[in-house]
C-alpha cells in the first residue's frame, strides 16, 4: 500500500514539475514574439472618448499663401477641448515648439537655417519676438 502511493505521489509530482514547465516554456516565447520597433506611417492615441489626443505623423511638403513648406515630422498634443497645446516639429529647414495655454497665447521657439528666435504671444494677442 504504501509502494502505491509512493508511485502515485511521484506520478503526480512528475505531473506537476511537467505543467509548470510548460508554462515557463509559453511565457518565454511570448516575450520573443515583442517587435523591438513599431513602424508606421502614423501614431495616434485617443482618450475614452475617441478623440486624438496625441499623434506622431510625417505632414508633406505643402504651399500656403504663397510660402512653401518642407515635409515636416509633427509630434503634436493636445488637451480635450481647445485643441492642440503642444506641438514639435522637425523639417530639412529646422526645428520648432510650441507650447500654448488655449488658442490665443503661448511660445514659439524656432530654430532655423533662415534664423532662430522666439515669439511669445499674450492672452489679447500681443506679442513679442526675441531675437539673438
């Protein structure tokens, strides 16, 4: 009796020892299954409500009133209700944030080939430019 249940306490050991090996076994290849990179031509995370709330895109190059713009890298965010409040941006021209606290003030800083500066603009639309 006791030879019985000596061979049945190590079949189910042996049972046991098996189950959590496999687990072990699972789990790491999941973790091999990660992509080191994401890669996309765009990245937006949206809030519950699913509004765009911060994005990563590539804008192409475009003319506005006559200005031409370079393709440009845009990393921008925003608050849920006035839109965007920090934007970052990378060209073949230069670099530029913005940082705003709602629609009519905030800082720019710029650094270009053309020249670097920054615009700080007020609540009533008052601005000023500081210059090196």
């Amino acid at each position: 009796m006791s030879q019985r249940f000596g061979v049945g306490l190590t079949v189910l050991n042996a049972g046991v020892l098996i189950l959590l090996l496999a687990g072990q076994f699972r789990s790491v290849s999941a973790r091999q299954d990660v992509q080191p990179v994401l890669r996309g031509r765009a990245l937006e995370i949206v809030d519950e409500q699913g509004r765009v709330r911060a994005e990563i895109l590539i804008h192409g190059p475009e003319t506005v009133n006559g200005r031409r713009y370079p393709e440009t890298v845009l990393f921008r965010m925003a608050d849920p209700t006035s839109g965007p409040v920090v934007k970052l941006t990378a060209a073949a021209n230069g670099s530029a944030l913005g940082l705003s606290d709602d629609a009519h003030g905030g800082i720019q800083l710029y650094a270009r080939d053309t020249a670097s500066f920054v615009r700080v603009v007020d609540k009533q639309g008052r601005e000023r430019i500081v210059r090196p």
